[in-house]
C-alpha cells in the first residue's frame, strides 16, 4: 500500500499542472505579456490615470460640429436646386398677358408678407405671380417642388420649398379651331 501510495504522490508530481510562483502572474511572463505589450506598474498606472484627469479640456474633432441647434442653420446654407415647372400649354396670367409654353424655373420670394412665384428661363424673368401661402405640401414626396393641380377647368400651379408653400389659380388660354 505504501508502495502504491508513493507511486500516486511522484505521478501527481509529475504529471500535474501544478505551478509554483512567487507573485503574480506578470512575473511568469517576463517584462513582456501574451500579446507582446510591456507590463505596466501600478506607479505607471496611477501616474497616467492623473494625466488623464488633469486634461479636462476635450480635444476637437477633425470635421465639422453637428448640433440640433444648428441644424436649420446648416440646411439654409446648402446650395438649393430650384424646382422647374413644365407649362405644358399656354397660360393667361392678366387680361393682356400669356405665359408661353415651356420649361421655367420657379423661385418664391416674400414680400411685405405676401408671396411672388417668380418664373424664369435661363437668367431672364418671364413672370412674377402673386400667390398664397398655405401650410398644405400637396402630398408632394419632395421638399422644394413646383407643379399642376387639375381644378375643374382651372388648375393651380403649386409650389414647395423649406420656407413656405404656396399656390396659384391660373387659367389656361384655350385656343378656338378654325373649322
């Protein structure tokens, strides 16, 4: 039985997986660990720990800042592409006057709180019409949109950008056949 005994104690000795250290787990490695990162000191750590709290001041991002607050600020600054209006027949603006066919550029302006569609072919202004503002967007999927709205025998042209709606009854010029 002693025999046995002794046989059991020098195969645990042997083949177990027993370490004997003097410290911590650190020293088992040298000055360098697993990943080849130098051990640090808890001098080191604390030391760099009080660095750290006396650099109060956040450092500034590189880019530019985004806040809500100035997030309408933003949007106003980005290039606006104006919204074109295709007049697909001619249209009487005044008793004397008829807006042609073809393709313009619509920008509204506000003044003395009324709102003026402006209508424009390259660089030259081929009309200023006098509209009303609403609060409806015509359930246009777009932000800044001008278009038709069939009314009966009249239609509206309607318009649509980041500061106001508005819209316009007009009237077409029905031309009569010569039979």
């Amino acid at each position: 039985m002693k025999k046995i005994f002794i046989l059991f104690v020098v195969s645990f000795l042997i083949f177990g997986n027993n370490a004997f250290a003097d410290g911590d787990l650190w020293d088992n490695f040298g000055d360098q660990n697993f990943y080849g990162n130098k051990a640090v000191s808890d001098a080191d750590f604390k030391k760099a720990i009080e660095a750290k709290k006396g650099n109060k001041k956040p450092k500034k991002m590189k880019g530019e800042t985004y806040q809500q607050s100035n997030e309408t600020e933003v949007i106003n600054q980005i290039p606006k592409e104006l919204p074109v209006l295709s007049v697909t027949c001619p249209v009487k603006l005044t008793d004397d006057a008829v807006l042609p066919t073809g393709h313009y550029q619509v920008v509204a302006e506000k003044i003395e709180n009324k709102i003026y569609l402006k209508l424009y072919q390259g660089h030259f202004l081929m009309a200023s019409i006098q509209a009303m503002e609403t609060l409806d967007d015509f359930d246009q999927p777009d932000i800044n949109f001008a278009g038709f709205i069939p009314s009966g025998e009249k239609f509206k042209i309607i318009y649509g950008s980041i500061d106001y709606n508005a819209y316009v009854d007009m009237e077409p010029v029905l031309q009569e056949s010569e039979d």
